[in-house]
C-alpha cells in the first residue's frame, strides 16, 4: 500500500516551494513528475500526487533538491501572482491560451519590459519565511537567529547588495547567496545544492 508524504508549502508571486518530508530519500530512487497543472512525487511505495494545481507552473523551469530529512520541491509559476492555496480549482491565467503560452505578438508593436523589483521580492521571501525550530524541521538547527540576521544584513545594505543578495538567491533556487552585485549581474547564478543533495531537473 503506497504512503501519503506529509508535505507542506509557502508561495511568492514568481514560485512556490514544496516541502515533502522523506527521510533518508535515496536521490537516484526520487522521481517527480511536473506538469503544468499537477506534480507526481513518487519514491518507492512513498507518493504523493498534487492535482489539479492552484495555478499554471513550467514544467521546464522547475526543479528538486533531495536532502537528508526532506525533498524541497520548486515550482515555477508560468504566471506571476498568489495562489492564496496548492491544490484545488481556480481560474487558470493562461488557460484561453490554447498553447498555454504568452499570446504572440503583433507585427510592429512592442510589449514593455517588467522589470523585477528585487526589493519587493525580498521582502516577500523574507516575511514568508517563518521561524522554525528542529521539532518544525528536523533540518533546523534551532537558532532562531538565523532569519532575524539575515533580515537585519538586508535592511542594512545599499541597493546593490540587496539587488545581489535576491538576484543570487532566487536564481539559485535559494542554493546560494552573494552580496557583490558587480558579479551577480553578469550572467545568471547556478544552483548549488548542499553536500550530500542533488539538484535535479525534470526532463521529458
């Protein structure tokens, strides 16, 4: 008889990060399956199916890390914007798409450039991130210090720390963190999983 994995989940307007909690998962046994409107996490008899989705994630863009305690679990929203839940039926902003992608554009206009407000995005990530203690989540240490300095290193920078510090932490998939934006703002930051971890991306 296949187990239900206790799972647990916190969103910002551009992702949402699952948590499914397998102790001890084997990184080569651990298969998710993404797609845009459901996920399928399976390892061994250990499953967990999530559908229909809140919302409309890229399967391309999404990815897992396998820990020791707990498999962390990125989805990428194809569209920004709260969920307010994971699963359940919701209005679907790509869905009078029939491709599912952005409609094209038209011969001779132009679509304006959003540009990510970092400093937004922090603040998201930063207010979404509750405290924890080790009976939370055996992967916390107990310091319940942690967040506040963290908090406390990104109100007191300039601008380009901040920008770097997000820029570096989202595109990493919260693997790595950089305070030097002349750095961080050349290409985009790779994902650096923790000893002992795999990041893996689904492939078709």
């Amino acid at each position: 008889m296949a187990t239900q994995l206790r799972h647990e989940f916190y969103e910002t307007d551009e992702r949402v990060t699952l948590t499914v909690f397998d102790r001890g998962a084997d990184p080569t046994l651990v298969n998710v399956k993404f797609q845009p409107r459901s996920i399928y996490y399976e390892n061994g008899d250990k499953k967990l199916d999530l559908q229909p989705l809140k919302g409309q994630i890229d399967p391309d863009k999404s990815s897992f890390i396998v820990g020791k305690v707990k498999v962390e679990i990125r989805l990428v929203k194809a569209a920004q914007g709260r969920w307010g839940g994971l699963v359940g039926d919701a209005p679907d902003p790509l869905a009078n798409s029939s491709s599912g992608s952005p409609p094209a554009k038209k011969a001779g206009s132009t679509l304006p450039q959003a540009r990510k407000n970092w400093d937004r995005v922090t603040k998201t990530i930063l207010e979404s991130e509750t405290a924890k203690t080790s009976t939370d989540d055996p992967n916390v240490s107990g310091d319940s210090t942690l967040n506040e300095f963290f908090q406390n290193l990104f109100t007191n920078s300039d601008d380009d720390t901040k920008r770097a510090m997000m820029k570096s932490f989202q595109e990493s998939g919260g693997t790595a963190l950089s305070t030097n934006w002349d750095d961080v703002k050349k290409a985009p930051v790779p994902i650096k999983p923790p000893a002992g971890s795999e990041a893996r991306k689904w492939e078709q």
